[in-house]
C-alpha cells in the first residue's frame, strides 16, 4: 500500500505526494523519458555544432546579395565612400531565373513515369482482334447506319445541322448501348502484340506510366507546390543548398454545395487526404554531421519557431500527446535567437527578437528500439532490444510531444537535399554568392578608391601663404573672391593644386574583375542584359555560340537537380500514392521515376523541327513499315506542348473506330474493289489503247496535262509536219 498526502509546494500550490512503489514507478517514467529527450537534445547539439562554418560562409553570402558590409569591415577615416556594388545580387537572380526556365518553362513539370523495358506484373502489349465482334455491342442497327451515312458526316462551316464523325458518333451510340464498355473492352484484349499489321493494339504498362505521371503532375499543381520550389531554387543558387520536405500527408478540405429536395444548396465540405510538400528553410535544417547526402543520414532535425496559436494548433494533428503540450505551453516560451538570426534582420533595433516564441524540434531518424519501447511505442514483438528503428519525435520544453514509428513505407527520411554545386565532402553545397567572393570584394574596393579619387580631383586644392597676405581675410572661395596681399613680399600667395585621375584605372580593375566573377560563376554578363555590344556577339550566330558555351554550366547544375531533387520527389510521390491512393484509380504497374529537367534543356523549336523532318523521312514506303507512327505522332504533340489524350484517339475509341469501319466495308461492300485478275474498276472490257470512260487522259496521255512530256518528232517520222530537209 501507498502511502500519498496532500502537501504545499513552494509556489503555494497543492499536489499530491507519492510514495511507495507507485513513487518508484513514476520516477522510473521519468527518468525514461529524460533519458530519451536528453538523447535527442545530445543529437541536436552535435548537428548545431557541426555546421558553424557552414553558416559563416551563409551569412557573407547574404551581405554580398543584400549590399551589406558586414559589422567586422573597419574603414580608414580617409575612405569616404561606402559604395557597395551588388554585383552578386545580379548573378545570382540570373542564376535562380535559370533553374526556373528549366522547370517551369517548358509547360510541363520534369518529372515522367515510364515503363521498364521489361514490365513484370503488366501486358507490355495488347491487341484486339476487329474481325470478331465484341460481345454486348450491336453494330446493325438503324442507329450506326445512320452514323456511318456518308451524308450525315459534316465540317464546320458547311451549314449543314448534322456534323457528326463517325467516330464519335460511332462511340456515343455503342458508349450508350453498353453498361461497362471498358470492361468488354479489357476482357477482350489479348495479350501480346498484334500478330497482323493494322490490328489494334495498346500498352498497358504505358498507359499505367502515363497515368501516373499525369497524377503527379496534379497532386504537385493543386498543392502549389511550384512556389515551394521556386524559394528551395532560390535558396540553392544563393546559399548552395536547397531544402523541401515532403510529399506527406495533408487533409484538404473541398468546398461542395449539394441541392437539397426543397431546391437550395447547402454547403457539405468535404475533407481529403492529398500530398504536400514543403519549403524548409536551410537555417532551420540540422542534418547528421557524419553524412554528405540524404541517403546517409542516420537523423535530421527540422527546427521549428512557433507561437502559443501554432504550439495549441499541434494537438488537432494526429499522434500529438495534448498533455505534452499543454505542459509545454505552462512551462513558457523558450525560443533563444541564434547569432545568424540577429545577422538576417534588417531592424537590429528589436532586442526582444523570439520573445514569446517557443522553439519546437522535429526529428527524423533511428532511435534504439529499447528507447522507443520505454516511451510507449507499439513494435512488433519480431524487432528486437538491439534493433533500430525509424521514428519521428517533435521535442518542446523537455517534452515528447509526438512520438511514433516512421509512417511511410518503405521506411524514409521525408526531406530532399540538392545542391548548385556539388562538395563531394560536404552535405552542403557552394551557390554562386561565394563563388564570386573575392571579385565581389575587389569590385567594391576598386569602386570606392574611383569614387574618393573623383571627390579628389574633381576639386582644386589650395596652398596659401598666410605671410603674404594681409591677416583678418576669409579663405572662403567663390567667383570675383579678392584677396590683400602684403606689400613688397615677393612669390605668389595662393596656388592651386590638381590631383590626378585614377579613376580610369580603378574601373580598368572592375571590369576585369567583373569579367572574372563571369568565369567563376559560369554565366556570363551578356546572357543577363549587360549593355554594349562585343565582337562575337554583333550576329546572331556568334550570339547562339556563346549561350551554347554558356549552357554547358547551367547543364551541370540541372544534373545534380535530376539526381537529388527531382528523381526522388518523383519516387517519394509514387510511393506515397502506392500507400495511400485509392486503388480505384487504377495507375500500379512496373513503372519507373525519370528526373528529365536536362532533357528540357533542349529548345523545343529544335525538337519539334527534328520530329517533322523524321516524320517527312518515315513516309518513304520502304521506311514507313519500320516506323512507330503513333509513337511518333504523339512526341510531335509533346514537343508541340499539346497533349496528345486530347488530340489522339485513345485506345477505346480507335478499338470502337476500326470494328465499325470494318463491319461497314465488309457489309456494305463500300470502297474500291479490285476486278478478276487483279484489274481495276472501270477497266474491264476496255479497248487496248482506249482509256475507260469518263477519263481524260489529254493530249499526251498524262491525265489531264496539256503539255507534252516525250521527245520532239523528227524528219522522216510519221508525227513530224514541217517540210523534209533535202538531201
């Protein structure tokens, strides 16, 4: 038994006093749950720790993009300039405008799902036989012969009411006459390609690929996740290193009206479980100090500064320990600014900059599995005490306010790392402001030695002999100034003294440097409007020579974008949509996640022009047979920025299409048949010599030509009128 009694804490406050073995076991909570936070925050401190000369090299990049000398620089007191040439800030907009143009410019996200070369668990081909009819439709009928009447098929314009294709009229009747038409259509469908060319034939594996990327491309629109990327792009180009987290799980509430049986509407939102992916700023980003890439990191933790509103906001999410944080919100705010964050504001006048904010830590990683199970965490009974496990815990004030197994399968650290410029030694990379340090510091110099030597110069100095001049006079100086001097002291009283211009020089020394700072950040100064016209750069051709040069640059970064941003947020959304999409949507299949921001890189002018001349070529009867033609058809549209679902039959209706215009030619006997012995129509029982009738062959017999093609007659021959030559 207990022995607990009511006893007065020093804050006058009452609580109940512990005893006994209930007191052991609540000290035994206790010290478990230290021993787990203190874990954490030992993490923490060691990831803090190790990146202090990172946030250095951060904090001169930013005074160089802002114009900022920093607190440290002393000027001499005869420096009166202060000028400060923002030439950094130029490089890197024109830097981040470019990884944009490459994202974002071509219409289409460069992300694309594909189809393995060998798909396992889906058709590679599949063809439908047209000479069989598909059961559950009825292709005589007074409808469909309606449909197919030439008479009935119109264009726009021709002010006739019935214009509809046979196609899709075709479609619509047979659409409407069955209950599940894709359904007979997949029962139908062979597997394996068509054994005669001509018969349908479709990719399943394709269209599972295509479906799916056209879902991720949505997901990432209606997420807006563009403009997430956009400030990850910025943060690289500026600092080296880009940060996003995600896609995870994010209710999204859909506004819908439903009309009630009286005729008003009544709004029923409904909520949605969608994927989002997040900005995180690179000051906020702790990762493991061991690592270099994502893929090596044991941890990271996700720093958070949020006030008492966001804090409470916390218990609505699921998993969240609502007496964790209502502890935290007792204990008070506890956000100390960093020495960086003092750095980054432009009003140093806010000494009280985090007051009331608390400082909220999120951690991704492995944990012991004896840690995770003291805590409270449900494991299976297979994971032993010597295991490691992924977890995700949010620390605030010393409290656990959320702590649960990694949610994802399979298990992964939801935040993507991608570099400018790549450090192979270093998790984080080199953006184009420190690049271009040292020029940036040699241009500011050189500019304020112009400017101080212009103040100099620009102005006369004066050398007065005070002896000579009568004493009490003002040395102001203005036009008609006269000046006593002292009788019979001879020289000149006043001379004028001139400094000389070095400003030529000095700006000789910027530009060159300036050219420099092009050649260590790889993009040069025409590319972003620098005025004046250079040798190369007077035609077109020498233009398009230095942007291809310029490009092999920009080639390098929108790699490392292909392989630590873009690949892995396109395998993090295709797993997440294996996981918790709706199977209904039908998008499984062996498919695999391609990163095509380089391929962007070509112009698309330049695709489309290569596609037409290959379609041109593919039309050669002896190359035709060789040739993928819907293949082809479909990357012009791609390349055209059209899509080619709205503007290529899709496998329905050209399944539909070829079955009713083959039932229709074998029924009703339409179109040219060939007579006995493989003669044409209209030929049988002509004449030798005598064309068929109705046909004009004219006078030379090429079909209607009026010109003769063959040879001039000449003297002695039958055709010639003129008078024979005599011998």
């Amino acid at each position: 038994m207990s022995d607990n009694s009511i006893v007065m804490g020093a804050d006058n406050l009452y609580f109940e006093k512990v005893e006994g073995e209930d007191a052991r076991v609540l000290t035994l909570e206790e010290q478990l749950h230290n021993q787990f936070v203190g874990l954490v925050t030992e993490r923490y401190i060691a990831a803090q720790q190790a990146r202090d000369f990172d946030e250095k090299r951060w904090i001169t990049a930013y005074h160089n993009y802002r114009g900022i000398y920093p607190k440290h620089l002393k000027f001499r007191d005869s420096e009166k300039s202060r000028v400060f040439v923002k030439v950094t800030k130029t490089k890197v907009l024109a830097a981040y405008g470019q990884l944009v143009d490459v994202i974002f410019g071509s219409g289409k996200f460069p992300i694309g799902i594909s189809e393995t070369y060998i798909p396992e668990g889906v058709a590679e081909y599949a063809h439908l036989d047209t000479s069989n009819p598909l059961p559950g439709i009825e292709t005589s009928s007074p409808e469909v012969e309606k449909t197919l009447d030439p008479l009935n098929v119109g264009y726009a314009g021709d002010g006739r009411d019935e214009k509809k294709e046979v196609a899709a009229a075709g479609s619509t009747y047979l659409k409407g006459a069955t209950e599940d038409l894709d359904a007979i259509l997949k029962d139908n469908l062979n597997v394996g390609p068509a054994p005669v060319q001509g018969m349908f034939q479709t990719k399943p594996a394709q269209e599972a690929a295509r479906r799916m990327e056209k879902l991720i491309h949505d997901q990432i629109e209606e997420s807006h996740g563009s403009s997430e990327i956009r400030n990850s792009l910025f943060e690289a180009a500026l600092f080296g290193t880009g940060i996003l987290k995600g896609p995870f799980n994010f209710n999204k509430k859909l506004n819908r009206w439903e009309e009630s049986e009286d005729g008003s509407r009544e709004y029923n939102p409904v909520d949605v479980r969608v994927p989002r992916i997040e900005f995180v700023s690179l000051w906020d980003f702790f990762p493991d100090p061991n690592a270099t890439t994502m893929e090596e990191c044991e941890y990271i933790f996700h720093r958070h500064k949020m006030n008492k509103s966001q804090l409470r906001g916390l218990s609505r999410m699921p998993y969240f320990n609502k007496d964790a944080i209502r502890e935290s919100l007792s204990m008070g705010p506890n956000y100390e600014p960093e020495d960086y964050e003092h750095q980054l504001k432009d009003d140093q006048r806010n000494d009280d900059y985090g007051s009331g904010q608390y400082e909220v830590l999120e951690y991704w990683g492995i944990m012991d599995a004896e840690y995770a199970r003291q805590i409270g965490m449900e494991l299976s009974e297979e994971v032993d005490d010597l295991d490691e496990v992924q977890i995700n815990a949010w620390v605030c004030n010393g409290n656990i306010l959320r702590a649960v197994i990694n949610p994802f399968t399979p298990h992964r650290i939801p935040y993507h790392a991608f570099s400018y410029e790549r450090n192979p030694y270093s998790f984080f990379g080199i953006g184009v402001a420190e690049n271009m340090d040292d020029s940036q510091k040699i241009m500011n110099g050189h500019a304020r030695m112009a400017i101080d030597n212009l103040a100099l110069s620009g102005s006369l100095v004066f050398d007065v002999d005070e002896s000579a001049l009568v004493g009490g006079q003002s040395m102001d100086i203005y036009p008609g100034k006269i000046f006593r001097r002292q009788a019979g002291v001879p020289g000149q009283a006043i001379n004028g003294l001139k400094f000389p211009n070095t400003s030529n020089e000095n700006m000789m020394m910027f530009d060159r440097f300036r050219q420099l700072a092009d050649e260590q950040t790889g993009i040069p100064s025409y590319s972003h409007g620098q005025t004046g016209v250079q040798s190369m750069t007077r035609t077109a051709s020498g233009m398009s020579m230095l942007l291809g040069a310029a490009s092999l640059n920009i080639k390098t970064v929108i790699k490392n974008l292909d392989d630590f941003l873009l690949r892995p947020l396109g395998e993090a959304y295709f797993q997440w949509n294996m996981q918790f999409l709706d199977s209904k949507l039908n998008v499984t299949g062996d498919l695999e996640v391609k990163a095509t921001g380089t391929n962007s890189l070509m112009q698309k002018e330049v695709r489309s022009q290569r596609l037409t001349m290959f379609l041109q070529t593919a039309q050669n009867p002896a190359i035709a047979p060789f040739i993928k033609i819907d293949k082809l058809i479909s990357e012009l549209a791609y390349s055209l920025e059209l899509d080619p679902d709205e503007i290529l039959n899709n496998p329905e209706e050209a399944a539909i299409m070829a079955q009713i215009i083959g039932l229709q030619n074998a029924g009703q006997g339409t179109g040219p048949q060939a007579g006995p012995g493989g003669e044409q129509p209209g030929t049988m029982g002509s004449p030798e010599g005598v064309p068929p009738q109705g046909q004009d062959l004219g006078a030379t017999g090429t079909g209607g030509g009026n010109i003769g093609t063959g040879a001039v007659p000449q003297s002695g021959e039958s055709e010639f009128s003129g008078t024979p030559r005599a011998a």
